[in-house]
C-alpha cells in the first residue's frame, strides 16, 4: 500500500492520532488500556506440575515491549511456541519482528504471528492483510515461515466505531491470509467471543481467547488460551503473556504417534506418569516424548520398544542405543514395512561384520554372551524401563580385546585347537592369538582347515 493510501485511510478513520506502537494485547482490553497490577492474575507462573485438561502445549506470545528476549534461556524454561507480533494497522512494523522470528527458527521453537487491527470495516480489513502479508514475504525471503496461524487481533476500540461488521472484516483479513497458504485464526477477550464474535463464520478459523483466570469459561471450540499477562518467563525481562495450545501441536500429535503410543495404555501401565499428568492424553505424549522415549517406556500394548530393536539387526547398526530414532522409525516406516515389533524377549541376529570383515566363522554374538559373562554386562545398558544388549559393542570387545584373550566365540572355532593342530601357523604367528582368528576368517576355512576339535 502506498504512503498516500496509508494516509488516505488514516483520515478516512481519524487514526492519525490514534495509530501507534501499542503493547501486547495483555496492556489492553475491549480497547481500553489497563493497569496490569490491578489485574487478576488468573494462574500465577507458567510452569505446572502438568498441562490443564486437553492442552498439548505451552507458550507465549511477544513483542518489541518485550525488548531483546534471551530466546535460549525461553526455550529451556520448557516454553514450546510463541506467537509473535507482525505489526498493526496497515503500515506499522514491529521492531523485534525479525530477531525474534530468526531465533525461533535458529532454536526450533514453533513460532506464529499476529497483527493489531484498528480497521472499522472489511475493505480496511483487507488492507490490513495486505500488510500482515507483506511482512509474511519478507521472513519468507530469509527461509521463515510460521507453523502456527497468523492471527488477526480484534480488541480495540476502532473496530467498534464503524460498522461493527466484525464477520466481514475477519472474513477479508483471514481469507487473505489462508490464500496465501498459511493456517488464519482470530484473537479476542473473552467478552468479545460471547458478545462481539458470534457468527458462525469465526468456526472457520482457530480461536485464540484471552481470559484471565484459573480456567477458559469460553463454550465454543478453541485452539490457544491466554491465561494470564503477568508471566514469569526466563530470558524475557518484566511480564509477559502466556498461553496453552489445545489439540495436535507441532511435534505433539496423538495421531502421528498412534502407532507407538496408546495415552491410555500409557498412563494406566505408568502411574509416575499419570500422577503428573492427570488423564491429559497430550500431557502423557509430552512426557513419553520428551522422557518416556529415551527410558524404553511401553507405550503400547501393539509396540514393545525391546523386541524391535532385537529383531532389526540393521536398525540397531543404524541408530546404536539411541532409543528415540527406533520409536520414530517405526511410526514414518517400520510399521508399513511390517517390521516385526512384538514377541523378540532377545536378540535374533546378531551383528557379525565390522571394519568391512564378516566375523561369523569365529564369532557368535550369542555364544560370545553366554560364555562371558563380564562382557555382558559391560555391554548391557538399563534404560529404567528395558535392559537391552548393545551388540555392536560386543562385537567391536571381541575384535579389539576378545581375539587377543583367545576368548571362546563360536562353537566352530577355538584358538587353543587352532593354534595346537597347525605347527605351520606356530611357526608364524607363534602367540600372537589374535592372529589366528584372523587367519581362518580370511584363510583357513577356505583351505579346508579344521577350527574345532568336534568338527574333526
């Protein structure tokens, strides 16, 4: 939009005097700036032992008023997300815009924005849009693109000036913005969603209500809850405003990990877990995949994290004792390819090849275990929910120590005999044992020699 039409519209409105850097949404409300000390504080601190009923995640939503956030220090605080200020009317910008997108992005953080609105009428919504847009291409250019909706912030006084056609104006504004292919959602208080913004046509986008207090009272659907504007957050210096998200969250989707994760069957078959988390479904998925994941939990009566890495020689070469990647390969591709997730108390296939040679004429992972106890349990790892074997390091014991030791690895092959039936080798390896069974491995097999006494 031009200067000119910027202007244009200013008087149009008589938002010259009006058109300003206003804070968060928390330092207003139906318009009306508000003394933040004299506010209910609703629920006092972020952080809960666990999420209210039905919320996945939690999260803030900033702005320059906010000044330079230490996001590093947020995100350890446990905050999940932030919604970040665009901007408002048709021609402001926030000052922190950038920084706080590109760190979010840096960090992972799932990051979406909102946008001020002074309009008093669709066409101004639509121009308002524009604006937001604008702002949206501009972090696209850099590789930015939020993963939660951009918001438009209905509360103040302009939109009850005109003619409070608040249906139209969220129309233009978050058709706008879903043709350009991002999610759209409304901000408002409490009192605007029962009072203001009834239609039926704010069903079509997500909700995000404001209301101070221990619980939303709010009847309709919604996807965000800001709960209170006095939070405490480290690395953001004074208040800020916090927020639960409801339903599947970026990272948090029941429906993604159906196939590894029953919250029922987690919750009834971990009582710490349900002791912090309640019956939220979304808590006890936060829990399993922030925590229960790396401990081996059971978090399915159909998936049993040990026989899956027992029964997947190639998945256990691949991700080691890395518990999560066994977790998340089944759910993108172990569970169409029908891999074996159940009924494997052991190992079925151990690892036999390393350094480019196939150990298995002298070695046996199973063999290897039974007849040495102490490398068993160097290489057994408790998990707090599941012991399992690490077998590649059993392997890489045996070719480093176990050859050197003349210790006994497979059933066809035992050094002593080797050594004693083969004055020749004596001769050239004299006791070097390590030298044996690199000799039949590469050698003495092929040329008919015998490892065993049995086998004679």
């Amino acid at each position: 939009m031009t200067d000119a039409a910027v202007s244009d519209m200013n008087n149009e409105t008589g938002l010259d005097d009006k058109r300003e850097d206003k804070a968060n949404s928390w330092r207003y409300k139906d318009g009306q700036r508000i003394d933040v000390s004299s506010e209910g504080n609703g629920i006092s601190t972020f952080s809960m032992s666990f999420l209210p009923e039905g919320a996945s995640a939690q999260g803030i939503d900033v702005s320059s008023w906010q000044g330079v956030i230490d996001w590093q220090k947020v995100k350890d605080a446990g905050i999940d997300f932030a919604i970040i200020r665009l901007g408002w009317w048709v021609d402001g910008k926030d000052a922190y815009l950038e920084r706080n997108v590109a760190e979010c992005e840096r960090l992972g953080i799932p990051w979406g924005a909102y946008l001020y609105s002074y309009c008093s009428n669709p066409s101004q919504a639509s121009a308002e849009a524009d604006h937001a847009l604008d702002l949206l291409g501009e972090l696209k250019a850099k590789g930015y693109t939020p993963d939660l909706p951009v918001y438009f912030d209905m509360e103040d006084n302009a939109l009850l000036n005109g003619n409070r056609d608040f249906a139209g104006m969220a129309t233009q504004f978050c058709s706008k913005i879903e043709a350009a292919g991002y999610m759209a959602g409304v901000y408002a208080n409490l009192n605007w969603w029962n009072n203001n913004l009834t239609s039926s046509v704010f069903d079509s986008w997500n909700r995000w209500v404001a209301q101070y207090y221990s619980a939303c009272t709010y009847e309709g659907t919604y996807s965000a809850w800001q709960y209170t504007s006095r939070g405490s957050v480290p690395g953001i210096s004074g208040n800020v405003d916090l927020n639960w998200w409801y339903g599947d969250f970026p990272g948090y989707s029941l429906d993604y990990y159906s196939s590894v994760f029953d919250p029922d069957y987690y919750l009834d078959n971990n009582p710490d877990v349900k002791m912090a988390c309640g019956n939220n479904p979304y808590a006890a998925l936060r829990h399993f995949i922030n925590y229960g994941m790396s401990e081996g939990r059971r978090s399915s009566p159909d998936f049993d994290i040990a026989s899956y890495y027992n029964a997947n020689r190639d998945l256990r070469q691949a991700f080691g004792m890395d518990l999560p990647r066994y977790y998340e390969h089944y759910v993108e591709f172990g569970s169409d390819e029908g891999r074996p997730c159940s009924g494997a108390p052991e190992i079925t296939r151990y690892v036999t090849a390393r350094g480019g040679v196939d150990w298995s004429p002298v070695y046996d992972g199973a063999y290897y275990r039974e007849r040495n106890a102490d490398v068993e349990a160097a290489y057994t790892e408790d998990f707090g929910s599941v012991e399992l074997l690490d077998d590649s390091g059993m392997l890489a014991h045996f070719v480093t120590y176990g050859m050197g030791e003349g210790r006994s690895a497979a059933l066809d092959f035992n050094v002593d005999f080797y050594r004693s039936r083969y004055p020749d080798l004596q001769k050239a390896f004299g006791s070097s044992l390590r030298d044996y069974y690199i000799h039949y491995v590469e050698y003495g097999r092929f040329e008919g020699r015998i490892g065993n006494d049995w086998a004679s």
